[in-house]
C-alpha cells in the first residue's frame, strides 16, 4: 500500500482556522496550524458547492464515524475522482493553496501559507465500484467497493468517510503506525468492533485466541 494515512490534507483559512504570521525564530519556517471541525465543514462545503464528491480518510474519518472530535488534527485527508482533480486544484489554488513537491498525479499535497496542508488521493472507480489508486511506483491499491459506503458527522453536518473497516485496512499497510494511529484503531475497534490485524495492536503476541 501507498503512505496513505497521510492521505489528504485538504484546509481552509475560513472560520475555525487560525493563521498568524511567524515571529522570532518561528520565521521563516514552515508552521502548522489546526484544522478545525468549522474550518473542516466550511472547506466540505465549498467542495459540495462545486459539485466534489470526497470521502474523508485519515484522522479526521476516524473522528467523522465516531461523530466526535478526539484530537486536534493538523491536516484533513481526502479521497476523490481523478475527474475531479481540475476543479479541485483550482478552489484551492484561489484560497492561496500550492502543490508542494514530490507528488505524483495520483497523490499530491497543496499547503497554503498559514502551514494548513491537503494531501490529495486521486482514484477511478471500476465497473463494480472498487476505487483504483495508482501509487507511486505505478502499482494499483485496491479500494474495495463497499469501503465507500461509510458515512459520518462533523459539527451536526452528515459527511462521506470511509467505513471503519476500510480505515484500518489503510493503516495497515506502507508504513509504521504511530502513537496516535494506535489510537485511532483503537477507537475503532471499541466501537464498531473491527478486529485490527497484528501491526495495529500494541501487543500483538497478547491474542486471546488459542
């Protein structure tokens, strides 16, 4: 699998985001600031406007199906159609959003000045729905059709996400989970009660089969 939960960061410097400039020794660094649940709702709705259908994926699904804001969350990630990607660079672009390097045109990440990132995941849907996603070293990650269908809220707002299910396929693949994936998983798993594979378990020789 690709690096995905990293997968799009898509922000706003609309309500709920904060922008300062950088001062002292913070100047002239990069500098992240939080994406908020307003300032997440406020960009869904601009994508909605222009007729962007996207799934969350990333922290921020996790926090859509559990309908809660558990953590503060610096980026939004965010799965759409590769027919899409004109529209989307172009919202973006006139919200002072640029494509940062070393994407590919599958997968890219737009920041604006304020440090607030989108990590773009472009796929195309085949005939039985599954989402095709061409990574990086031309390989095809399968989305599976029903992976789709998962729905959440933000701020009272209905949003599309990927299912439970789906998430924790995405995070087990590509790369080393951190501290706050362990967490989200967990979450996850407490709640819909999706069994989470051994790279997902803080202690996966500890397995209550025998």
């Amino acid at each position: 699998m690709v690096v995905w939960n990293g997968c799009i960061f898509l922000t706003l410097g609309g309500a709920g985001a904060f922008c300062t400039a950088p001062t002292g020794r913070d100047r002239g660094r990069s500098m992240k600031h939080e994406m908020t649940p307003e300032a997440l709702v406020d960009l869904l709705q601009v994508f909605k406007k222009a007729g962007i259908e996207v799934w969350l994926d990333g922290g921020w699904a996790v926090d859509a199906v559990l309908g809660e804001h558990t953590r503060p969350h610096n980026d939004v990630d965010i799965i759409l159609r590769v027919s899409d990607l004109p529209k989307l660079r172009e919202i973006l672009r006139d919200r002072g959003f640029e494509i940062q390097q070393g994407g590919t045109e599958s997968n890219f990440v737009l920041a604006d000045g304020c440090g607030l990132e989108v990590d773009v995941h472009a796929i195309v849907f085949d005939r039985d729905g599954n989402g095709i996603y061409r990574m990086e070293n031309g390989a095809h990650w399968i989305f599976p059709s029903a992976g789709f269908a998962g729905r959440g809220v933000v701020q009272g707002i209905a949003v599309r996400c990927l299912t439970p299910e789906a998430q924790v396929l995405c995070h087990a693949h590509g790369y080393v989970p951190t501290e706050k994936d362990l967490r989200d998983m967990e979450l996850l798993a407490a709640r819909f009660g999706v069994e989470l594979p051994p790279q997902l378990r803080r202690n996966p020789a500890c397995d209550s089969s025998t």
